[in-house]
C-alpha cells in the first residue's frame, strides 16, 4: 500500500478483482475517493464502495477510463497475456 501513496492525488483508480473491498478502503484512507471495484461478486456488504459485478477479461468501461490500475487477480487467470491486453486501454 505505500506504493499507492505515490499515485496522481485525484486518480481515477480500478481495482481490478477487489475482493471484499480491503484495498478500496484503505486507498480511501490515503485519501484516494474515485476508486472502483470491479469482482464476480454480485454484490459488496461494504455500500461505500463504488463497485460493479464483473469479469476483469472484458472491462465495461471505455478505454481510458482510468488513471491507475490496481490488479489484485493477474495471478488467478486462466489467460493472463489477454486479461492485461484488455486492461492496457
């Protein structure tokens, strides 16, 4: 985490594969509050979190959506080379 001290102080943050949401809240105490989550989950018991069911191999989000990616679920792909293909736009 304290490499995250070092992003953009307004970044618009991903956290691609958040889990339960512990790294979203402790971005948030670092003062990072554009941070979304994206998981398989349908849905997070954390209501503060900006977060969205999803497949991190095929992000609903626009290319260049945000200024930082915070990748927690590389090392579970099945096809890695594709899921950070699609995660590089």
């Amino acid at each position: 985490m304290e490499a995250c001290r070092q992003f953009p102080e307004n970044a618009q943050i991903l956290d691609a594969g958040c889990g339960d949401g512990r790294y979203i809240r402790n971005l948030k105490k670092y003062g990072y509050n554009r941070v979304t989550g994206i998981d398989l989950f349908d849905s997070l018991s954390d209501k503060s979190i900006n977060y969205l069911c999803g497949d991190v191999n095929n992000l609903p989000f626009r290319d260049e959506s945000f200024e930082v990616l915070y990748d927690s679920v590389i090392n579970y792909s099945q096809y890695p080379e594709k899921t950070l293909r699609g995660m590089e736009k």
